[in-house]
C-alpha cells in the first residue's frame, strides 16, 4: 500500500466511526476550536515560515496576504469551526417515506458521505473550515492543501488531530496530505477505493487538473464567468448599480460579473450611465462595435476570447445586443454556469431569463454577487457547484451529505 | 470536430429545447409508442440479424433470449414509454424556498440535467427505456448500446428519431452512437464539453471501464454484492424462506443475495433450515469451517474470493459469525453498497444493523429483491446507483434532474 492508500484505508475506518457519533461531533469541534485559540503561537511561528518562503519566491502582495495568519485570524478559524458546531446536525433526516402496499415501510434518510477529499491553494483557513464541515457533515476528510501554506497547513492539522484524540474521536477523521508534489495530488484524485467525493476548491487551472485525472466522484467548484443583462424595459439607475456592485465589490471572487449584454433600444441612454458609474473605480471596459460607437474610443474593442474570460480583475467585456434571445444565446454560449443576472421591469422577460437560463443562479433585478452560501441562508460553505450532479450552486452542510433507504418489514418476499 | 462532438453539440442545442418543452414532453412520447408499434415489423427485421449474428459467434442461450424481440416484447416496450408518458412531470418541482431579510426571493427549483449519456450491454430495450425517462426528464440522451444489439439499436432509434421530428422536436433529443468500437465508448466517457452526466448500465466490467475512463461526472450503477444477517433472534422460518427468495427467485440480478451471515447462538438450529430451502432449487453452498461442521462435507469451503464475488448465480456464501458486529463488520469488508437485510425480532440489532451498514438499501426482515425502483414507487427505473453522490439506490425520474436557485429582487446589492 501506498502512504495514500494507508492514509485512505484509515480514514475509512475513522469514517465508521463518525457514522454514528450523533451530538458527539460538537465536542470535537469545540476540542478543535480551543486547541487552535490555545496552540495560536504554534501556527503562527509555522505561518512565518511559508510567509518567508512566499517572499523569498516572489510572491505578491495579495497572495502573501492571503497566506497570512495573525492572532485575530486564528480567533476567526477558531470560531469558524464554533459556528459549524451550532449549525443543526445534517445527518438522519428522513428525507421520503411511506409504507408500500405490501406493507414494508420504506424511508429515505440522510447519511455521511463517508471519506470527502478537498484539494485546495494558498489559504491556510481552509484547512479547519472544510474539515469542520466534514466532520460536522459525519465524514473524515483527506485535506490537500498548497505548498505555500505546507507549514501553516501542518501546524493546523496537527492541532485538529490531537484535539479528536483528545476528545476520544479517531485522529484520522482528519489528515493531511502533507506531500505537495503534483504527484501526490493525481494519487489523491484516482484513490478510487477510499474516497467517496473528491470537491478541488480554487482557480481554473487546479478544477480543470481534477476533472481530467480524476477517478473517483468529483463536485466541480468556482468558475464564474458570471453576466448581467439589461433588458429594454431596465431601471437604468437600478442596472448601472448593480453592475456597478457586481463587478467592484470584489472584483477576484466567482460570483463577480464579466460581462454586461445591454438590449439595443436602451444601450445608447443605459451605457452613459453604467459606464459613470464604473468609472468611479476606474474599470476598464472593453465594448462591441456598437458599444464603442456610443461610448467612445476610450473602450477598447471585446475580442471572442474576452466574452469568454473570467478577469477576476477590473475589467468588464460589454456587449450590446438585439433582443433578450440573443442575450440568452449569448449566455448559453460563453457561461460557465455559475450566476446571471436580468435588470427588467418586464414580467415576460423576467420569466424566460429565469427559465431559458442554465446557470446555478439565475437572478432578476438583484447582484450576482449574493451566490453564496451565507448569503442563502446555508451557515456556512463548501464551496459552489457549477456542475448540475448532486449539488448545484452554493453547497452547505446538507450537500455534504448522501442517504440510504432503510425498509422494515416483517417477512416480505418478492 | 469528431463525429461524437458534432453529436453532442446537436444534443445540446436539443437540450436547450426541451428545458421548456413542458407537457408537450408527452406529446412526443406518445409519438414514439405509436411509432414503435407501427415500425414493429422493421425491428424484428433488424433484430433478426443480431440474433442471427448472436448464434454465429457462439452466443449462449440466455443471452440470445435477452437479446431477441418480439410483437409482445415491442409492445411491451411502447408501453412502457407510455407509462413514463403518464407519470409526473419531474421538471419545475420547488424543493426550498423563502424570503432573505433583505427581501430578496429565493426558490430552488429542479430543472433538467441537460445532455444524459447511457453506456449498455445487450438488450434492446434499453433503447426506448432509457430515452423516454430521459426526455422525460428535459434532458437530450446520448445511448450507446453494445454491438451484440446493433441493427435492433438502430433500428428503434430511427424510429424514435423520426418521430420526434414528427412531433415537432428536434430529432436529436435522442441519438445512437453507431460506432460501437471501444474507441467510441472511451471517447463518450470523456465527451465533459457535451455531457452532465454518463450511467453506465451494465455488468461489473463495464462500469469499472466507465469509473476508469470517465471525465464527465458519472453515476456508478448495478453492482450487488448483496448480505442477509441472520442474528441470534431471529425467526428461522422466516429467514429460510427470505433466504431462498433472495438468493433464488432471479439469482442473475444486482439485488440478489450472494452471502448470508448467521449468529453462532442460532447457526445449528437455522442453517439446516436454510439449506433445506436451499436444495429445493440446488443451490450449492460455499461456507465456512463452522458452516460445514454443522451441514457437513458436502458443503464446499469458502474461500476469501467467494466472500468478495457477485455470484449471479444458484451459489451461496454461508459464514457463522460471533455477534452483529462481526456481521456488520463482514459486510462493510466484503458489500459493494448495495443492499442488506438483518432478520432479526430484537429491537436494538435492528437499529444497529439500519445504522451502521453502510448500503443503498438497508432491510430489517425483508428480501433484498424489493431494492427496485418500481418496487419502491418510482415509477420507472434508470438504475441502480451504488455510489453516494447525487442518487443512491433506485434511480427514478427526480434522479434525472438537476436544479437551479431562482433568485427575485427589486435592486439588491450586496
């Protein structure tokens, strides 16, 4: 057996004993949480590693920043985890049920998924906010973090197992996956006999990595090449604010904007006004012929590849449009399914957009910006599918979870 | 483009179309069931020359017969795209639903999965099976059935074909992949631009092949490596006559037994009893040292391989464990996850045994034969499923479709 194999066969094991650790769970995850506040120094010390490491390697600014641990970080990991506890249990709800004609009574009732891998970059919060998630969700968790947060990620992990052994659990409901080789993260996604889902959290590069050498189920996570489209009957002052909101609020999260589709018979009033208020964070648009002709020269010309890029950035591709089926179409075209957006005051285009539109959030006349677990009411996140198996959107707890059907009778035969 | 990709982007312009066919979905069924009465002499033709071609290559018997249709069978198969006709319509059912505090409206809604592919084996009536749940269900399918059914796959997916575009639908809602090469089944698993999701139906060979090969998210189905328990309280008469249902009313299906476990305390009383049932249909035993020194020499040892195999066959498995846990821990080494039964009159094996063994279906007192998607009220069955993402156990209509947040504002941002 390979040290994944082993590591894999473990977790199985720690797997069946979480199955039915019930209200248990929450002492372990109060054990995590005050191990974290009391081992703070620890995981900064190891944080000050990979933070020497970034820099001597070049890493930027916002990177490091991401990467860095301080007191009051550690105190929100910790009651990260807190918040997890209190979140209701989302194992063994009876999701169906009924009794059969032949008298068996059959129920459908949520379970844990059992083993969950979660591959993830550069943030070091991750690794106790998806474990307490899992553990939450009654499955051990594999966690395969970013060389750049190794140090952190360990002292992490370390301080997370000791705790569940503390707290009488199996250590191995939590482990680390503490080579970083792009090796051991292929082992990881093929380890097919251990792993019931495998959820890669991070940029395009690493989701497109999993889904081709994956083997064992995988959830894919995060890219949001995300549009609004302003309808002929817009609220004009209502579209440049939400387009305004949904691309500068946060410009490098998934659920920003990158593209704005504006009808034509209210491009050349709406566009002025989008484009003021753009300008206040000076965000660069690059425009069709017919935007440019009402814009100006100041608008770069959008090429295919721009409609079809997520920037992450301040820059938004605009695209003047025929009628809202081109909009569609549009949207059907360079989507990655993730969040759109329609600006109407028209109740049959409200209606086919959201029909018509096959992405994970399909919003009218609000920001797409709200595509997120906290925002929809779920406690906390995974991450959120853009595939449409199992879980679709933002995934919380109750997406961690899998079910089985259990049938009491008394003697049936078929 | 290869042949595959210009068929998938057909099928997903049909998928397009069909997210809002709404009941007009029954329209085109219909269609379908008239025209496969009426295309009847064709099929036969067609299905003429697999058997004859299934004799040539030395086809067994039973395959043939699984193999070979006839007017009773095709009316059987227009049928049973009626029934699926006749049942409700999966798409536009609101799972959840509230108001945010920020007065935002939030639904979740099913809607389809988009494009569907079925990899298969031998039996024709897959064909028809399989692309009435799908277009059911809005989704466009992509079948690939095996070469043994060619001309009969051919033939009743042109008849399928033209009658959709007779209906007014594009004929690419359904399509046959033709070519059935194994080259072509591997360029199908990995077709992740055009397909949400890819079942395999099948034997255990070709859904490793799948798991193996896929990029797109598959939904494992079928394997059964099922267990009846029979603990120290149980009726024996009544575990005889489970048994003999379980292992002998269709010993070549994925929910038929293949090992029972009996309590020590019970083991010299029942498995006489058992074996009794048993001989009525020859079945030949396998058991362990304990089981043979209680039925004696003409029961053959089991081997470790004989615990792990999917039998499919009148052979049984029969191992005297210590307790409930040994049973359970049994099952969690040898089950593929599929379906279990404890006999059992004590209350707290029961809810042990429900649980803790970690399968699709869970049976106290009853025959794993029930685990069935017409037995369990779906109303048809696509499969299956024996993994935990997305749909375990029996999959219907409702696990043929995905879903989408629809979310109503009047200008939030956030």
């Amino acid at each position: 057996m390979t040290q994944l194999e082993i590591m894999g066969a473990n977790a199985k094991n720690a797997a069946r004993f979480l199955m039915t650790a019930g209200a248990k769970k929450n002492d372990a995850l109060h054990a995590i949480a005050n191990a974290l506040r009391k081992h703070s120094d620890e995981i900064i010390k190891a944080n000050e590693k990979d933070i020497e490491n970034g820099k001597n390697s070049g890493m930027s600014e916002s990177l490091l920043d991401r990467l860095k641990l301080s007191p009051e970080r550690i105190e929100g990991m910790a009651q990260g985890v807190e918040q997890v506890a209190a979140l209701a249990d989302p194992i063994g709800r009876v999701l169906d049920g009924r009794t059969l004609d032949n008298g068996l009574k059959i129920e459908k009732v949520t379970v844990p998924m059992g083993v969950i891998g979660i591959i993830y970059e550069a943030r070091p919060n991750v690794t106790s906010d998806a474990a307490a998630l899992c553990l939450k969700a009654g499955s051990a968790v594999i966690l395969r973090g970013g060389k750049e947060a190794i140090n952190s990620n360990k002292a992490v992990a370390t301080i997370m197992r000791d705790a569940l052994g503390n707290a009488g659990f199996p250590k191995d409901c939590v482990a680390l996956v503490e080579d970083t080789s792009r090796q051991s993260a292929t082992e990881l996604m093929q380890l097919s006999d251990y792993l019931d889902v495998l959820i890669p959290r991070g940029g395009a590069g690493l989701i497109k990595s999993v889904v081709n050498n994956a083997k064992v189920p995988v959830i894919e996570t995060g890219t949001g090449n995300c549009h609004v489209y302003v309808d002929k009957s817009a609220d004009i002052d209502m579209a440049a604010n939400i387009i305004y909101n949904a691309k500068t609020s946060r410009p490098s999260v998934c659920n920003a904007i990158e593209t704005v589709l504006v009808h034509k018979d209210i491009a050349s009033e709406a566009l002025p006004a989008i484009k003021a208020e753009l300008d206040k964070k000076n965000v660069e648009i690059r425009g069709c012929e017919k935007t440019r002709a009402i814009l100006g020269d100041s608008v770069v010309p959008a090429t295919e590849n721009d409609y079809a890029t997520e920037f992450l950035d301040y820059i938004l591709s605009v695209r003047v449009v025929d009628d809202i089926d081109a909009a569609i179409e549009h949207i059907a075209k360079y989507s990655t399914g993730h969040s759109e957006s329609i600006i109407t005051n028209d109740y049959a285009s409200a209606e086919k957009f959201t029909s018509c539109v096959d992405s994970a959030a399909v919003y009218v006349n609000a920001s797409t910006r709200f595509t997120d677990g906290g925002e929809f009411g779920l406690g906390a996140e995974i991450g959120i599918s853009t595939q449409k198996l199992h879980a679709r959107g933002p995934m919380g707890l109750n997406e961690l979870t899998s079910s089985k059907y259990i049938i009491k009778g008394n003697g049936q035969v078929r």
